[in-house]
C-alpha cells in the first residue's frame, strides 16, 4: 500500500517532548531520532490495524 499526502505544519510542541523524553525514546527504538514530528496530511483516508502498532 503506498500513502500519500502533503506535508503540513503543525503546533511545534512535540519537539520539547522528544528532547525532554530523548533516553527513552531511544531506549524504545534503539536510534536517535530526530525532534519533532512530521505532519501529513493524507489524500485519503486511513484506520491504523489493530495488530503490529507500538505506541511509546
């Protein structure tokens, strides 16, 4: 399946979450990952499965 979108901005306040939360978030994924998030925008809609979803 390929999703598609367009990228939009968002609050900027995840950012102060990641660097605050940094050590787990890279505990949890085993990379450092980059503050922040990116929004998208999806040209059509999309439900998460049920299985095979890690929430931090």
């Amino acid at each position: 399946m390929l999703l598609t979108g367009t990228v939009r901005s968002g609050k900027g306040n995840f950012s102060y979450c990641m660097v605050k939360l940094q050590t787990l978030y890279t505990a949890e994924t085993g990379v450092a990952l980059y503050p922040g998030s990116l929004g998208i925008e999806l040209a059509v809609s999309y439900d998460l499965p049920t299985k095979g979803v890690i929430l931090l």
